[in-house]
C-alpha cells in the first residue's frame, strides 16, 4: 500500500506514506525510511511549506477518516529534531504542531522535556511551554 500524502509541485517534493515505512522523492532522489533507521531531515522541507501541506494533510485525514499520527510520524520528527538541537526546525515543527492541532501526550513529554534544553533559545523555550499550554 503506496499513499502519496504530500505533494509540494513548486519544489517537486513527493512524501509517500507505505504502511510501515515512508518514501521521499525530492529533487530526483529517493529516501526510503523506516522506523529502524529513522532521519527526519528529508521531512523537514515540509515544515516550510506548511500552508500546502497542512491543507493537504487535513484533507486526507477528513476524507480517509485516519489520524495524522497513522500516516506522518511527527512524534519521530520531533524526537529527531530535539536530539540534534536544530532550533530552526523545531520552531517551525511547533507551528505545524498548532496548525495541524496534533497535540497529543507524547509530543506534550517530548516537549516538557525540552523546554529547559539551555541548547535552545530564551525565546524558543518560552514558545514551548506556550505550545504545552494550549493542551492545558
């Protein structure tokens, strides 16, 4: 089973969700990703189009009747993006968490957990606990 569930024509940038793995097709390459060698980087182009994407997503999630959680791994992005202190990202993975509202209790502990990362800015630490309270 092969769903495209991102499409971004201005940049030809394909997200394919395929069970139990994910497929990116992005300027002529293909990533496979899978769960055991789980790297979000090929994910976070989408975080820069989130206007394209968050339509697309919220209208396969409403038209398929899923959650995001079963078809785009955020919680793994996010994981990733926090391991490797990437606070440009993970500012922008916090507006897709808000547009998307996916809020859920892992990404509330992954995200408790951060907020006193001294790695990231004052005011970026101040973003997610603003994040944390809107679930609250």
């Amino acid at each position: 089973m092969e769903i495209r569930i991102i499409y971004i024509s201005k940049i030809n940038y394909d997200c394919y969700f395929c069970g139990n793995c994910w497929k990116i097709v992005y300027e002529g390459k293909t990533t496979n990703i899978t769960m055991n060698n789980f790297y979000g980087h090929p994910f976070y182009i989408i975080f820069e189009n989130i206007e394209t994407v968050s339509q697309q997503l919220k209208m396969l999630i409403n038209k398929d009747n899923i959650l995001l959680s079963d078809i785009f791994p955020l919680e793994l992005i996010l994981k990733d993006i926090i391991d490797h202190d990437q606070g440009y990202w993970l500012n922008l993975c916090l507006y897709f968490i808000i547009k998307m509202e996916c809020l859920n209790s892992n990404i509330i502990q992954l995200l408790t957990t951060t907020q006193n990362n001294k790695n990231f800015s004052q005011e970026l630490r101040h973003k997610i606990r603003k994040v944390i309270l809107l679930n609250n």
